[in-house]
C-alpha cells in the first residue's frame, strides 16, 4: 500500500517550485551553465566554506515566496513548510554542507496529496567581496550577498531564530485533517 502511495504521489507545485529537485548532486568547481558575467565570476571565486555557510545559515530561517524553512544548527534539522488549505505541506529532514561549498536539504515532503523524501543544494562561492549562489544541478548565478549587503540581496531572507514552527504545525495538521489521518 506505502509502495502503492509512494508510485502515485503528487507533491504540490508550491513545493516543488520553492524546493525540490531529485538527486543532491556535488558536481564541484567547473559545472557551470551559461556564460553571464555572473556565472564567469562566480567560477573564478572560490567555495564558500562550511564554517561561512554554518554561520549564515544556522539557527536561521529561509523565508520563500510561499512558505519558509528552519535550520537547527545544534542538530542540523530541518522543517519547512509550504502553502496552504488545500495545498498545504510540510517538510521534516535534514540539512548539511559540502567542502566544495554546497547547501543541502534532504526533507520528506508531505502534502493531502501524497508524500516523498527530496533532495535540493545550493551552490556558494565567494570572491572576498561577494557570495554568489545557484540551485544545484543548474540553476543560474546569482549575488546571493554583496559587501555591503544590499536590500535586495537574498541572505536578507535569513531571518534569526525559528519563524517556521507555527505555520509548520498549521499545515500539518491541515494535511492530517484533509487526508482523513
């Protein structure tokens, strides 16, 4: 029956346009797509160490357009949650980060329509000055913080503390309630 469920899931689109993608790919330094002036910057910059990543992210919460996402630094956790009523879902996993300057969160996912586990990283890169970031396996560059940061860097997504657990619960139970468990 779990088999069954899992064969003819369908997570919501909020989820998968905020934060699935199959596989959490470590395809290091050279893996760039496209040839922006971004891109080419952030390909002669260096990987953002886990230490950097630790601090910008841990105990910090990832607002989206249509949801948000906590990081536990002390157990390196995560839950997210997305959408809501009948596109509601919720996410319990966890979240590490690689030498060659990868985010990653690996979550199951659960929506009224089913449930799955998905992989998503984030790709860093630093030239002292800047951050650049992209979805792994290939997204587009982008200035994730310049120095000084700017009001429309995305590191000004970052907020301190847990701002997910409220609306975490919410959906939940939301999801439980419209799947009749």
């Amino acid at each position: 029956m779990a088999l069954k469920r899992m064969k003819n899931m369908a997570l919501p689109t909020a989820a998968l346009a905020v934060l699935l993608l199959t596989g959490c790919q470590d395809r290091g330094p050279g893996a760039v797509q496209g040839t922006s002036e971004i891109a080419r910057e952030a390909m002669a910059a260096e990987p953002l160490s886990i230490h950097s990543m630790q601090r910008i992210y841990g105990n910090r919460t990832w607002i989206w357009d249509d949801g948000a996402g906590f990081l536990n630094a002390r157990d390196r956790t995560f839950v997210a949650w997305t959408g809501s009523g009948a596109n509601a879902s919720y996410a319990d996993g966890n979240w590490f980060m690689t030498q060659t300057g990868n985010l990653c969160f690996r979550a199951n996912w659960a929506s009224v329509s089913g449930d799955g586990v998905a992989a998503t990283c984030f790709e860093h890169r630093t030239d002292g000055t800047r951050i650049f970031q992209r979805r792994q396996p290939e997204g587009e560059w982008y200035v994730f913080a310049d120095s000084p940061i700017r009001p429309g860097d995305e590191i000004n997504k970052l907020r301190p503390g847990d701002a997910v657990f409220s609306r975490y619960e919410r959906n939940k139970a939301e999801v439980a309630r419209r799947s009749g468990g």
